[in-house]
C-alpha cells in the first residue's frame, strides 16, 4: 500500500512536471520573437524589395544556420518600422556599433543576447544611398571574428 501512495505520487508529480514543461517556452527564440523578423515577414512581397533565405544546409560551411536578408530599393516607408524593430530588439544586445549620418542612424551592428552560448545572433543594418535599406539576419555557431572576416 505504502509503495502504491509513492508511486502515484511520482507519476502526479511527472505528469505536473509535463504539463509545466509544455507550456513554457523552452528557449529564447520560442520565448522571445525578435522583432525585426516581423519586418522581413511585413515587406517581403512588397515591389521594390529583394529578400533571400538560406537554410543551415547550403550555409553549414559558414557556420551560419539562418540567414535573412532584405534590401529597399526605396526604405522611406519601412524606416521607421525598422527603426523601432531594432530599438526593441537591441535592448538585449551583446555588443552594438552604429553609424550615424546627420543625426540619423545610418549603420548598425549587433550581437543580440542568446540563451545558447554555442550560438550567436547577429543583426546588421544599412542605410545607403538614395534610401537603399539592407537588412541581415544572421543566426549561428560563427564567432564575431568570423563573421567580420566573411562580410569582407
């Protein structure tokens, strides 16, 4: 009887622990959605705009798993809504370098904050000429160093 109490016991408590589990994000990217991939899903079949994906099979040589990128011909109307993308998003950032022109952000790189030290997020951000915006989203095992000597 007593062996019968603990095991019942033992299965509430493992069936508790289940349902705690399934309900909470089991990591950052489950818990906390960047916003700035809500501007690549907002204008990507917008005209005037080029985007690329490449998954984690045709970048594995790089060590990048996820790799986004959106360009504007013309960023005018998305600006401010890349702008405050990135504000949000930069709070938890490891390290950041921006470029101002005039005041205004013209250039940003950042290592945002990821549960997995293994794994490195990196947000890079272009403003050119005649209002050419680049977007890139960059999620892997790639080093700091190592994602500098590729975008060269």
């Amino acid at each position: 009887m007593k062996n019968s109490i603990v095991r019942h016991k033992a299965i509430i408590a493992l069936l508790v622990l289940f349902v705690l589990r399934a309900a909470l994000p089991q990591n950052a990217s489950a818990q906390e959605k960047l916003a700035i991939l809500n501007i690549f899903e907002t204008y990507q079949s917008e005209k005037g705009i080029t985007t690329l994906e490449a998954s984690e099979a045709i970048m594995k040589e790089y060590g990048i798993s996820h790799f986004k990128s959106i360009i504007f011909n013309d960023g005018r109307k998305a600006l401010p809504a890349i702008r405050k993308a990135m504000e949000q998003d930069k709070k938890n950032a490891l390290k950041i370098k921006e470029g101002f022109t005039d005041g205004s952000l013209s250039s940003g790189y950042y290592r945002l904050a990821t549960p997995n030290q293994a794994l490195n997020r990196y947000l890079i951000f272009k403003m050119g000429k005649e209002n050419k915006v680049t977007l890139l989203y960059i999620e892997g095992k790639l080093s700091p160093d190592e994602l500098t000597e590729l975008l060269k």
